[in-house]
C-alpha cells in the first residue's frame, strides 16, 4: 500500500483543529526536502508542486486538495493528550482504528495520498498541485481565507469523502449558532440531596452524514430527563454535553438538587425514560447507558430561572434532518444539529449548534428556528461560521472521466450523487468560478467519534482510481 506508510506518519503529528503548527511544518519540510516548490499562506495553507513529468507538459494541471486538522474526540476515561500524543492504532478485520479516540483518517488519508503522489517519481503525470487547508472542520477557515491565485489548475480533486463507490458533486453548506445564557451563581437551599445523572456511550457521528441515522443525541436525551424533573422542584448545580459543532454527542452529564421526599419520584423518572430511551434507540445506539451518582455538593447552583429556561430550550431545540430532498432521492436537504452545552467562566452557559441545507434559504430559516427557540428562552444568540454550498454539475468533464476510470477498473458504475455533509468545494468555487470538481475517497465510518474506522481494502482501490483518473486527463 502506497499510501498507508505516509497515514502512519500523519498519525504521530498532533493536528487539532485551530492548532496545525506541527503539521504546516512537516508537510513545509517534506516538499523542500524533495526540491519541489513549496509554500504556504498567511494562515496556514499549504501549497506542494509536483511539476509535469517528462512528455507530459502539455496536460492539465490538477488541483489535489485534503484538509490538514482533524476533530479530536476521545471516549470518557481514555488518557490522551492530541496536543502531543500519538494516536494509537489497531487493525481488525481489515479495518484500522484508533484506541478510544478518533483515528484522524479525516482526513489524513487524503494528505497521505497525495504525499505518495509528490513522493513517487515513477509517476507519469501532468502538473499536480497539492493543497492542504486548515481547520476544516471547525469553520472552513482555510478554504475561507485562500487567495484567488494561490493555486493555477482548473480541475480539483477534493480527497475528504468518506463513501467508496460514489463520486461526490454536490454538498451542503452550512452555519453555526450559538446561544449563550447569563446565570446568577446562587448558594444551595439547606437540606437538599444532589446526584449526577449521566448518558454515555453514544455512537455520535457526523453532524452531517450520520444525522438521518437516527443516533441517540446524550444532550437531548438529558434535556428530556430535566425536563420531566422539573415538576419536583429541583436545582441545576451544574450541567456539560457534547463537543464539536460537527459531532452528534455521546455523552452528557448534569448534576441536579432535590429534597429528600421528591428522590425516590426523580430516581423513578430517570429509570423510565432510560428504559424507554433505550428501546427507542436500541438499533442505533445499543451501547447507550444511563447512570445515576448520589454525591455532596458544595458549590453554588444556576439560579432558578435561568435553569429552567435553559432546559426548556435544550428539549425544545430542533435537532435531526429538518427536510429531505425532493428531487434527489435519499439526499438530507436540510438538517440542524444540538451540538453541546458548557458551562464557561464569568457564569455563562454556551450551547453550540450548526445547520444545514443544500438551499441557502432553508439553511437561514433553520438557523432562525434555533435562534427564536433560545431567544424566547431569554439567551443571546450569535451565528457565525456560514459557508455556501457546492451546486453539482453533472456535464463536469472531470466527472465524465471519473465515471470511465471507475467503470474501466471495477467494471461496475459509481454512484454519483450530492452529500449531506460540507465540503471546502463551495469555496473554492467562489474564488474560482471556473474550477470543474469532483470528490472522492475510501471507506470510513464513525467519522467525528471514537468509533472512527478505516477500512483498508478500499485505500488501495481509491488509490488506483485517483492515477487512473490522473492518468488519462490527457
């Protein structure tokens, strides 16, 4: 395998989102190293040229672009630092993972291809263009900030999708909103009980591919918890769910108060709804575990009603796919996802969400329904992060030789189709109208989890596609 040498190399680099200093200068030194022209951007992208090959100066140049950082999640309990670990990995059954965190295949396995493109010199291709962009996954900041000129091909090849077997020309675009509740610390009655009520071993998943999977969110299944406990008068001392933006939570915990006559009637609701939710979810999320922790309490509590309307937002919150497509078949159109909840210094509870939708208009009324939820719940609610969607072109010249690669190696035809999820292609096509793009990529599943997984029969057949393709652009 050309390419897996080069994953096991990005593997040892810390990338986090927002912190890709020692990625920059790994792929920095790996381009000088070999005499290829190398730069990089103000803020962090960085552009490897493998010029022509002998013969070959007359093809197109083509743009191979993946992101550097990768969501860095980890299962509660598992000791890792992603700001200087390595990650850990095991092969089983022909899939690679990561040890109780996610494996970083997204999208380290599109930079690794292309560094085995710029590293075999028995190659005969035309001009490649090799594009690394930053923070992908927490905004799209790189593809935002990228200069008109910082690259010259007019064909681009994005590497992120995770789908072997289907040809990506299309996606979604998407927006983050973020609600921000102001508190008033206040001490605890006397005579009151506290337990910790916990959810945990969610699948999660990705906000945008997985979301029509109807996988157990932990935040909304503790908001529906709350919610029902509030009719025995209890106290908020402190609540926490949820990570990324682009993650579907697995795990949420709050710590609540209650009088000693109202425990045996809060226990009971709690063991209900935890039978009952885990039924309703027992083919997505059949690890799903509810736990209760009685424990002493000694700091302050959310004031009362800034608590109650936090938990009336979080169960009312529209979380899942919104709409699906009416003229693509099985396509999500438009989607918001409950991302987390924080509690932050100077007495602030922050809840993050993002939505999409392949229709601009969808996507802001969407992001409105989020924002009139918390604004009616009393919090300030900001939006930020929105990037356009990729509009798919079926008369695409590099899809028409894909689709011919594709059926000339594998003899069956590829499934061409939109994705639900963003890609940096909405970008780059409004700083380069006339980019004709595809993308493609191996298997991987449990993108944005622990759960990440590689499936390694598939690297090499995206590889052969990937020259194939390359190959025959003459």
């Amino acid at each position: 395998m050309k390419v897996l040498p080069f994953f096991r190399d990005i593997l040892r680099i810390p990338r986090e989102s927002g912190h890709e200093e020692q990625i920059i200068e790994y792929l920095m030194e790996f381009g000088r190293s070999r005499g290829l022209e190398t730069k990089r951007d103000k803020v962090g992208n960085v552009l490897i040229t493998r010029p022509a090959s002998e013969g070959c100066e007359s093809w197109p140049t083509v743009v191979l672009q993946s992101h550097q950082d990768m969501v860095c999640e980890k299962n509660g309990g598992v000791e890792h630092d992603f700001a200087r670990d390595a990650i850990k990995t095991v092969v089983e059954d022909g899939w690679m993972k990561a040890q109780g965190t996610t494996l970083g295949a997204d999208d380290g396995i599109g930079i690794a291809s292309e560094l085995a493109i710029l590293d075999d010199k028995s190659l005969k291709l035309g001009k490649i263009e090799c594009l690394f962009t930053v923070s992908e996954e927490t905004g799209l900041d790189g593809a935002f900030a990228l200069e008109k000129g910082f690259f010259t091909g007019k064909i681009l090849i994005n590497l992120d999708s995770e789908d072997w077997g289907q040809l990506f020309i299309g996606c979604a675009g998407g927006i983050d909103t973020t609600a921000n509740f102001k508190y008033v610390p206040c001490p605890l009655p006397e005579g009151m009980l506290a337990t910790k009520f916990s959810v945990t071993g969610g699948i999660g998943g990705h906000s945008g591919d997985d979301i029509d999977k109807k996988r157990a969110n932990a935040v909304r299944c503790m908001a529906r918890f709350l919610y029902e406990a509030l009719d025995y008068d209890i106290e908020l001392c402190e609540i926490d769910g949820g990570n990324k933006r682009n993650a579907i939570a697995r795990e949420a915990h709050a710590t609540i108060a209650f009088t000693e006559e109202n425990e045996d009637a809060i226990v009971s609701t709690f063991n209900r709804l935890a039978r009952e939710m885990a039924d309703e979810y027992a083919a997505s999320d059949p690890g799903l575990v509810f736990s209760a922790e009685p424990l002493t309490w000694k700091g302050d509590i959310i004031d009362t009603n800034t608590a109650y309307c936090l938990i009336a937002a979080l169960n009312a919150a529209p979380h899942g796919v919104l709409a699906m497509s009416s003229e693509v078949k099985g396509l999500v159109e438009t989607s918001s996802n409950l991302a987390s909840v924080k509690m932050l210094p100077d007495n602030i509870i922050r809840v993050g969400s993002s939505q999409r939708s392949a229709i601009n208009s969808s996507r802001k009324y969407a992001s409105q329904r989020f924002e009139a939820c918390f604004a009616l719940a009393g919090a300030e609610v900001t939006h930020e992060g929105e990037y356009p969607g990729w509009k798919p072109d079926t008369k695409s010249p590099i899809l028409k030789t894909t689709v011919e690669s594709y059926k000339r190696l594998f003899k069956e035809e590829p499934i061409v189709r939109a994705i639900h999820a963003g890609l940096e292609c909405g970008l780059f096509q409004g700083k380069y109208p006339d980019l004709d793009m595809i993308s493609f990529g191996p298997t991987i599943l449990g993108v944005h989890s622990p759960d990440e997984r590689l499936e390694l029969s598939t690297v090499d057949k995206f590889w052969d596609l990937l020259i194939d393709v390359l190959q025959h652009l003459a």
